[in-house]
C-alpha cells in the first residue's frame, strides 16, 4: 500500500517461480516478493525467458498452471484473513512455509510474520503463544520450530487444507 503496509497473498519454493506476469506478455507487476528465508535459486532475465518461452511450450504451460496455483492461494488466502482467528491464520501460513522450505526450524520474526498475516505484531505473540502452549511449535529469538506437524495441521484453518486439496485435483487431471 502507499503507506508502506502489506499483506502476504501467497508463498513461492522450490514448487514455483516469481515473475508471472511475464509469461502473459507484461513487463511489470503492482506485487512485490520477499524472500524471508535463505535458499537457493535461479534467476533469468526477462528477454531471455520470453524467447524460451517461445521453444519451450511444456514450461509455458507449466508456467501457466503455476499462475492458477498463485491464483487459488490468493483467493483463499484473502477470505482466511477476514474471516480466521490469528492463531489458525498462524499455523497455515507456517505449514505452507515449511512445505516450501521442506525443514522443520526456520527464521522468522513476530514483526515479518505480522507483516504476513496482517496483524499486530501483539497479536502474532499471543497467536505464537497458543501455538507453542499447546505444543505445536517453539519459538525463540527469531527461530521457529515444528514440532508436531499433526497437530499444526488440526490447528490451521480449512484454508490449507482447501488450498493443497485443489491444487492436488489439478495435479491429478493434468496426469
């Protein structure tokens, strides 16, 4: 926003790639990615993917199946923030997280998470703290850990579930 706030509309690993607004033919985008947490990856410049792109119809239309991907993480995502206890909204967002990082301990701060979430920085260490009483996670200094995946799981709102579910469909009917 103008203001400087944000709000996280969708997470991107290993599974995806940022930058599609370039594959529909625009050179720009009103988003902006974050990367929170250290890993690698590769970058191409926007000339080249647009002539690979061009010899390459299998990774164009990878790459558009991807969008629809973002696409539904985004819907569901907006209606999880107005509609979710911070806490629920908490444990999604770090299921989906750790799903793309693929480790169970991470860095993230209460101040990027509330970025995240929307919320009050207040809010993300009372919803952290339901979370950690409950045995679900640690966190400390910066780091959180997963300690019971399960019940994470049981704790997220529908929204993770009604994500992986759909994308999973899709996954299925392009077999």
């Amino acid at each position: 926003m103008t203001d400087g706030k944000s709000v996280e509309v969708g997470l991107t690993g290993k599974e995806g790639f940022v930058g599609l607004p370039l594959i529909v033919g625009y050179g720009t985008s009103p988003t902006r990615a974050i990367i929170q947490i250290e890993a690698t990856g590769y970058k191409i410049r926007a000339k080249d993917l647009k002539n690979v792109l061009g010899n390459c119809p299998r990774l164009e239309e990878g790459l558009h199946r991807y969008s629809q991907e973002l696409s539904i993480q985004a819907i569901q995502i907006a209606a999880c923030n107005r509609l979710h206890e911070v806490d629920e909204r908490l444990a999604r967002w770090l299921l989906m997280s750790q799903d793309r990082v693929g480790k169970s301990t991470f860095p993230l701060t209460q101040e990027f998470i509330s970025h995240m979430l929307g919320t009050r920085r207040a809010s993300v260490t009372v919803a952290a703290g339901i979370l950690q009483k409950a045995g679900l996670i640690t966190y400390s200094r910066g780091q959180v850990t997963i300690e019971d995946r399960a019940g994470l799981e049981s704790a997220a709102c529908e929204c993770y579930e009604g994500i992986n579910q759909q994308i999973e469909r899709w996954h299925r009917d392009s077999r």
